[in-house]
C-alpha cells in the first residue's frame, strides 16, 4: 500500500433539495459554518468521522453529527466519486491535511488529521 497521497482540488458543495426556500438553506449553511469555522473545532489535530454508504452521520469525534452533515456529504461524495471510476479511494492531501479513508460496508470510516502522520498508520488506527 502506497503512503503517496493525491493532491486534492478545491469542492463547494451545494444546497439540497429538502430545503423549503433558500433562506431557510441560508439559516442550516450559516450554523454549519459556525462550527466548521469555530477554532475550537478546528484547532483538533485529528478528526474522526463515520459516516453511512449514503452519506448520514452516524459519529463525529468533535462536534455534533447533525451540524456538520454537509461535510459528511462531502466525505461521501468523494468516496462514491471513486468508487464510480471502479476505485477505491484511501488518501487525499490538502495542504498539511490528510482525509483517509476507510469503507468497510455499510459505514465509511475517515480521520482527518494535520499531522506528519503515514497514510498506513492512519488506516490501521480506524480498523
């Protein structure tokens, strides 16, 4: 197993569908922001998520799950992505960040870290 992780590009993520107006999308992004900005949150070296095959929160380390359901649709969509392509995804790079993952059918397991940490040491700790 490689511990070369790909470079990642920059995603947005847009509004669903379940939302009555955009205001109220506004009022859900607004108060997921405060969290994802908060430096409490995001002063953690390392995040641990785990997440179902279609993208509900099932467990966050910091922070409530149904705050930060938009980056837990993030983290799936970039697993169904690969897996679309007939891959499998492990470790993408964003600056000093790395998102590993784990799918272990029906849960998908991810760390997000900040660390000098391996990608092999990384999944064997979210086994």
């Amino acid at each position: 197993m490689s511990d070369a992780c790909a470079e990642s590009v920059e995603t947005a993520s847009g509004c669903s569908s379940e939302f009555e107006s955009l205001k109220d999308c506004s009022d859900v992004a607004q108060n997921n922001e405060h969290l994802l900005n908060s430096l409490d949150w995001l002063g953690k070296k390392k995040h641990v998520f785990i997440l179902s095959e279609s993208g509900k929160p099932v467990y966050s380390r910091y922070g409530a799950e149904d705050r930060l359901v938009t980056l837990f649709g993030l983290l799936q969509a970039l697993v169904s992505i690969v897996s679309d392509d007939g891959d499998v995804l492990h470790c993408v790079q964003a600056g000093t960040h790395k998102f590993v993952f784990l799918v272990r059918s029906p849960l998908i397991l991810a760390a997000v870290v900040d660390s000098d940490a391996s990608m092999t040491q990384l999944l064997l700790q979210l086994v």
